[in-house]
C-alpha cells in the first residue's frame, strides 16, 4: 500500500488528479484518441475520448472578464441544457399552462436555479478531477455499490430516452403523418447522424446541437407572439409563489423533473472536452470553474426562456381560470389546440420545435449513455461504433415495445417514466454531493464551503421530497399494491445508506484492497 504522502489529493494548490492509472501515452496529453487504431500499444480508451480537444489559451492572471475566452469554454453548458428542454418537459410544460395559466412561472424559475447549482457541481467535479461523475463513482465505491448506482442511471437514462424518441415520433406524425412505430425507427437515423458528427469532433456536435436550439428559440417564441401573452399576469407568475389547487400534480411534477439523473455524468464529462493544460494551475482551474458556471447559467436562462413561451401560449389559448381539467392535453393534442387557436401553420412550428427538442435530446442522451457505461465499466468498446449502436439499440427496443403496445396509453406510460427518473434522481445527487465536499476527491481549495454544503443539500432535500411526494400520488393510483410498498422500504433503506454512510468510508476500504498506486499523483 502506498504511503501517506502519496495517497493525498489535497496537499498544496495541485489540482486533483486522475484517481486511477491512465495507460495511455504521456505525449498524447489530452488530445482525442477517438480514431480506432491498429496499433496495440495504443489502446483506444473511450472514457477520455473528448478530452483537450478545445485549447483554451493562457490564463489570463489579470483574471478579468474575457468575451473569448468565454467562447473557448462554451458548448458543453448548451448540451447539458438540452436535458431541460426534452419532450418530457415540453409536455409538463404546456399541461401547467394548460391547468395553472402563469402560476406556476415562479417554479420553473426557481427549479432552474436550483438546476444550475447542482449541474455547477457536476461541472466542477470534471475540471478539478480530470474524471467524469461515473468514473468516480466507481473509483471510490465498492463493487456492488457502483454497480446499485449504476443500475439506477441506465434505467433513468432508458426512461429519459423513451419519453425523448416518443416524442421525435410524434413530431414526425404531426409533420408527414406517419405511425408512431415508423417514428420510431426513423429517429434511428439520429445515430448515424451521431458518429459522422463524432468523426469531427466535440466542436462539431456542440454547434449542431445549438443550432437545434435555436430552432426551438424561434418556433417556440414566435407562437408565444403569435398568442399575445399578458405581460403583467406574465411577470406577477414569475415574481409571486403560488400553486392552485388542482394544479398539484404539475408542480410536484415540474420540481422532480428539472435535474435529469444522466445529464450530472453527461457535465461533468464534456467539460474535459476543454484542454487546460498536462498539469494545470490553481488560477487555471479557478478560471475553468468560473466560465462553465457562467457558460451554464447562460444555457439555463435560454431553457427557461423556451419551457416559459410554452407555459405562456398553453396559458392563452387553453387555461380558462374557472374550469376544471380531466383531459390534460398531450405533446399530439398540443397540435390540434394550437392550430385551432393560432392558425392551422402554428402546428407545423409545434412539431418543429419538438422535433428539434426530440433530436437533441436524443442525442445528448446517447452521448450520457457511453459515459456512464464505459465510466463504471471501462472501455469495454473497440470501436467507436459499437458503443454507439449498442447505446442507442437499448433506448430503441424499449421506445418501439411502448410505441406499439402503449400507444393509446402513452400518457400514463409517460407518467409512470416520470416516477422513473424520480426515483433514479437520489442516487446520482448523493455522490456528487458526497464527492465534492471531500477534500481527498477536490482538495482543499476546490471542495465545496459551508454555505456550498447547505444550499445543494438543502436543494437535493427539497428536490427528493418532491419526488418521493410524487411517487406516493403514483402508489395512491395503484392502491398501495404490498409488492411496491416493500421495494420501497429497500429503495428508502438503500437511499439513506448513500446519504449518512461518509464517503471517505469507501476510500479507506479502497485503499486497503488495493496495492497499486490507485491515489497516488500521477
């Protein structure tokens, strides 16, 4: 077992380095290794298949603002905001237009703020560890632990995929017409779209996926135009906290959907796409820290802007103050209500933006998907294509069995993926917290602070009450079947675990199982 002295990550100003022994060349740095290659000696390692791609320059030890050097880190905020603007919040966004008008604007506000403190988190776990969230996790967890956690991400990254593919299908019906099931299979084509991106590199995606942005920016606000919105009922949402009655459920719904589990190892992966140097400085990773955190409050503002023009133009042309909804309208309905209300073309920018949403979401989502597998697993994948296919093949078979099977139950199957993800939330939240609080994973000057500690503990608490509020509305519907009740007991048992059992546990029976330099500096 190594010594003391070179077991710690904290000691000095150095950033926290690679918690696991990089067997690839020194001199390829952080340069992409993205290219399948025949020779053997240098092994093709996915789990650093972006990293340093982007230079970003000197650092500026002056430490002021710099508009390009904002452009050098920007991209991997707009990707992970693309989480907040699926299909499955498209639709929570228009039913709380649709039941609450503009009361519930101060929510999903305040649910992004809250977003943008976690996502910072994931971000500054990547700049300062080199290592992405699963990576981490597996590194300083036991087996069967990492293995629990894992289990839980794949399945939310399957529930979030489903709700994204259905959706692009949808889009696809309202557009051409097509049946759900063909949809279906022509959002297949998004891979291929995917790997020739890949090909030239992490730029090249970012660009793409924020250009999908920007279509939804302009379909979805020329609507809110088009539906001539009451700007001072508009702000008053915003400004002041309030819930009707009958719109619980799309609160409850709103708060547990905003922080998708896979988006936090999606993060805290891309932001290694930027190349700070072999060993880089203290200031340098302050100054990496402080333009993601500015990159993603600026992402996260946009994805307000669009969730809010949705929930503004289901306020005009569907909520009526005094009347009480049974049918809540769907992602297909949305269409026929606003070609009714705003002209038959408003349907064709619905199906637009969504398609849009559907695609980058989809997208984003297979990217997570070969960071979490390969981070808890390793690089399991020879070529690049494999893991792609393979990736996307296990959200495609599922979304086809819901598209044929559960067409007309699609509202129900979607809130049932809702819980889903809910569920699959407190076990991605906890370690990222637990992680960046040790000094031993962050060091001293980067772990988070005391007043750090309480407000994303305080967020997580609240996020993971809502949640677990909705999955008690679930189990009411399904009268409290004994089955689900027991596995919930095990699923709280297994959360509180998580949370109270101290993370450097888990180190120290690491180490002491381990006789290589698994901590050591590199």
């Amino acid at each position: 077992m190594p010594s003391s002295s070179s077991t710690s990550l904290s000691s000095g100003s150095s950033p926290a380095t690679p918690l696991i022994k990089d067997n690839t060349s020194k001199t390829s740095g952080y340069n992409s290794l993205s290219n399948d290659t025949n020779n053997e000696n240098d092994k093709w390692n996915v789990e650093i298949d972006v990293k340093g791609q982007i230079d970003t320059g000197p650092t500026d030890e002056n430490g002021k603002f710099s508009c390009s050097k904002l452009l050098h880190y920007t991209g991997p905020g707009w990707l992970m905001s693309i989480a907040y603007l699926d299909p499955g919040n498209l639709e929570s966004d228009l039913q709380s237009g649709a039941v609450a008008g503009y009361k519930l604007l101060w929510l999903l506000f305040w649910a992004h703020a809250a977003g943008l403190i976690i996502q910072i988190l994931s971000a500054r776990l990547g700049v300062v560890t080199g290592k992405h969230l699963a990576q981490l996790i597996r590194e300083t967890y036991n087996r069967p632990l990492s293995l629990a956690i894992w289990l839980f991400s794949q399945l939310a990254i399957i529930g979030s995929d489903i709700q994204e593919i259905i959706g692009t299908a949808i889009a696809l019906k309202i557009i051409f017409g097509f049946s759900l099931w063909l949809g279906v299979l022509i959002t297949a084509t998004d891979t291929f779209i995917f790997m020739f991106l890949q090909q030239y590199g992490v730029r090249k995606i970012e660009v793409f996926l924020m250009v999908l942005i920007g279509v939804m920016i302009a379909c979805f606000w020329v609507e809110m135009f088009l539906s001539h919105p009451n700007i001072s009922a508009l702000l008053e949402g915003i400004i002041i906290p309030q819930i009707p009655e009958q719109a619980v459920i799309q609160a409850v719904g709103s708060i547990g959907a905003v922080i998708m589990p896979h988006n936090l190892y999606l993060h805290s992966a891309l932001v290694m796409s930027r190349n700070l140097g072999e060993k880089p400085s203290k200031n340098k990773l302050k100054e990496a820290n402080f333009y993601f955190a500015l990159e993603s409050a600026i992402a996260l503002l946009t994805s307000f802007l669009i969730n809010m023009a949705i929930v503004v133009v289901f306020a005009q042309v569907f909520y009526q103050p005094d009347q009480t909804i049974i049918n809540f309208p769907g992602l297909y309905d949305a269409s026929d209500v606003l070609s009714k209300t705003l002209g038959y073309y408003a349907r064709y920018l619905w199906a637009a933006g969504l398609l849009a949403a559907g695609q980058s979401s989809t997208m984003t989502g297979t990217l997570a998907g070969q960071y979490v597998v390969e981070g808890f697993f390793g690089a399991i994948f020879k070529k690049q294509w494999h893991r792609v296919a393979i990736t996307r093949i296990i959200a495609l078979v599922p979304s086809m069995f819901v598209a044929v099977l559960a067409v007309e139950r699609f509202d129900t199957m979607g809130e049932f993926l809702n819980v889903l993800q809910s569920l699959c939330l407190p076990i991605v939240m906890v370690p990222i917290l637990k992680l960046t609080s040790s000094s031993f994973i962050m060091t001293d000057d980067f772990k988070n602070k005391l007043i750090g500690r309480i407000v994303s503990w305080s967020i997580s608490w609240i996020v993971i009450g809502f949640n677990i509020y909705l999955f008690g509305m679930f189990l009411d519907e399904m009268e409290w079947p004994l089955w689900m009740v027991l596995l919930s007991v095990i699923y709280l048992i297994f959360v509180a675990y998580l949370m109270y059992n101290p993370l450097e546990l888990f180190i120290d029976k690491h180490k002491k199982n381990n006789d290589d330099d698994t901590f050591c500096h590199a």
